[in-house]
C-alpha cells in the first residue's frame, strides 16, 4: 500500500499531460517510485524509450503537487481507496493488462480476488429481447457466484446491475468520471444497494472534465477485469463492440448473444460471431461450459432426492440417462428430439436440482 507521500507523488505523476499508463510504469519501474521519478535529472528521464524531451516539457511538480493535495482531501472526505498497480490488492487480471491504470479509485465492499469475473456490456437501447436474457442470465448464474461488471450506463449495463442486486451478486460500476458526482443521475437510487456488496470504480479525478472519451478510455478497466466479456444487444457500431475488441486484445473470452438478422440492436452481436470475434451464447451454460465453471460441491455427501420436481423436457431428459451409465450433450440432444442449445440449459438446471452431474467431455449421468 501507498504511503501518503507517495500517494501525493503518483497522483502528480498521474496528473502529467500527454503520459499515458505505459509510459508511467516504465519510469516507475526504472527509478522504483513517483517521487524519485520527480527527483531524478530530466536527462536521465529522457533516455527511457517513449519519454523524450517534449513529455518532459509536461512535467511541473508544483502545480502537478497542488492538484494531486486538492484530490487528496476529496479521497478523505468521500472514504474513497487507492489501488496502486504494484499492491497486492490490485486485481491480478487488471494487472497483466499493459495499458492498465497506474492508479485507480474504489468506493464500497469490492472483493476482486480469486472470483469469477464476468463484464455484461451492451446497447443504451435494449429490447424486451435484451431485457430477458440478461435477467435470466444473471439468474442462471447466480449458483456460481459470480462478480459481475458494468457501466451502470442505461440499458443493458443498468440491466445487469439491478439483476445481480436481485440475486444478491456483487457488483461493479465502473464509471467513465469521478466519484463527484453520478451519470446517469438516475442510477443514483442503485448506488447504495450496489455499495453493499460491490462497488464503483474510476480512474478519473472529481476535477476531471466530463467528457465522452472517457467513456472509450473506461472500456479498457471493464474488460480487463473480467474473465469474460458478454456483449447482450448492440447496433453495429456501438462502445460495447470497442469493449469486445479490447477484451480480444487482452486474450480475454468474449460472448455475444445472437438476434435475428433484421433486428438492428443485434446486428453488433452477429457480426462478433459472424467474424469469430465473439462465442455465441444462447445460455448460462454455454458460457459455464466454455470457462470451465463448476459449482461448487458440498462437503458433506449428499442423498439424492428421491422426490424432484422435473418439468417435461427435463423428465425426457431424466428418462433417457436412466437407460445410459453416461452420454455426450449432443447425443443427449437428438435423442430427446431438443435443440443442443437448449438441452445444455436444461442440464444446467437439472444438475442445481442435484439430478445430472457432469463429466469431462460434455458428458452427463445421472446423481
């Protein structure tokens, strides 16, 4: 953790005009700390590839100090933490990113390590279509755990936070301004059940203009964070779809929800599929399936309930395995006559009543 010195030291050097996060933490791990960076002979600055002396001409202690003490008192005030990229508490995949933030800010009850991590990104302009899949999503999800990150944009990001609320899910807000303030001023009435169990997370200053870059810039934190991002509904164009590309850039998994071709908020996500930028997700279990999740088993045996309530597909389902020791989804799927897409679903659902277990190899038996 930082010191309050050196907390003073990296926000001015955060404050330097036109010194991106890579470049700062090449001269942070060449002199060891902000203020030997602010100590150090600016020709010896000038040596290190990607500084040179027109970023040089940025640097002014003074007036860069006066800021970083002005922010400081703003942090005090708010119980807003620092996360410095060299703590231990700084969220590992964050930290494999080369352009993550040096320094970011966090406000609530945020606990990134060793979780599940999934970014829900999408339109302002969700559909009912939209609107559903995420919510069941969410819901399907829910067994798991899982962390989940937004925008807390309208749509498919405010959709996604009120969903993980509703499933008493944590999640995170990552905001494109400063804790000064809240946009949408509607989501307001989301920010205090979200601080309960999850939080906001910025890298931008309470002095810091607001301005629709920073919405870009922020896309970059949202998809470095996650293990996964899913886009739900995007027109063909959108900030979601940059988010998808960034996630690739970062070997990260990406999914998109499919929509019918004459649907514009779905066209985005046909075109990540179509141009193998993104997985098709039609389910929870695609995506659990396609990370590897497993829910977690109980540490007492457990007996199998003689009494399950089974819908009809699932009762299809049961009587098939009852005749087979183990079968492959996609055998499972013909021979039940359901689409294989539904049929993982269905499995999904039919193993957190504790009927179905899987197997390596898209196998499935019977408890």
């Amino acid at each position: 953790m930082l010191s309050k010195n050196e907390l003073r030291y990296t926000l001015a050097l955060q404050r330097v005009p036109n010194l991106g996060d890579i470049s700062a933490k090449k001269l942070l791990r060449k002199f060891g700390s902000a203020e030997a960076i602010f100590k150090e002979k600016k020709s010896n600055l000038a040596k290190i590839n990607g500084i040179g002396v027109f970023r040089l001409k940025e640097f002014n202690l003074t007036q860069q100090l006066e800021e970083a003490d002005a922010e400081i008192k703003f942090i005090n005030a708010n119980a807003i933490e620092c996360s410095y990229f060299k703590d231990k508490t700084y969220p590992e995949r964050l930290k494999q990113c080369l352009d993550g933030p040096i320094l970011f800010f966090q406000r609530g009850n945020i606990d990134l390590v060793n979780k599940k991590i999934i970014s829900i990104v999408g339109t302002r302009k969700i559909t009912s279509y939209g609107n559903a899949f995420c919510q069941n999503l969410i819901e399907e999800l829910a067994p798991l755990n899982p962390v989940i990150i937004s925008g807390l944009a309208y749509g498919v990001d405010i959709c996604a936070h009120k969903a993980a609320i509703e499933n008493n899910l944590q999640n995170v807000a990552c905001l494109a301004h400063g804790f000064n303030q809240m946009y949408p001023k509607d989501h307001k009435r989301y920010a205090q059940k979200i601080e309960e169990n999850g939080g906001f997370i910025s890298e931008f200053w309470s002095s810091d203009s607001f301005d629709r870059n920073n919405f870009l810039k922020r896309n970059r934190i949202i998809a470095g964070l996650s293990e996964a991002t899913i886009v739900i509904e995007s027109a063909e164009k959108g900030g979601s779809l940059v988010t998808a590309d960034i996630a690739n850039s970062y070997d990260r998994e990406v999914f998109a929800v499919p929509g019918r071709a004459t649907d514009n908020q779905s066209r985005g996500c046909n075109n990540l599929i179509k141009q193998q930028k993104a997985q098709m997700l039609t389910s929870a279990a695609d995506l659990i399936y396609m990370l590897g999740w497993k829910l977690k088993e109980s540490s007492k045996p457990q007996q199998t309930q003689l009494f399950v309530a089974l819908d009809e597909e699932e009762e299809v389902i049961y009587l098939f395995l009852k005749d087979k020791e183990k079968e492959l989804l996609d055998a499972i799927a013909l021979a039940c006559n359901i689409p294989a897409y539904k049929t993982a679903s269905i499995l999904m659902n039919m193993e957190l009543k504790g009927v179905v277990r899987p197997l390596p190899g898209k196998l499935f038996q019977l408890v």
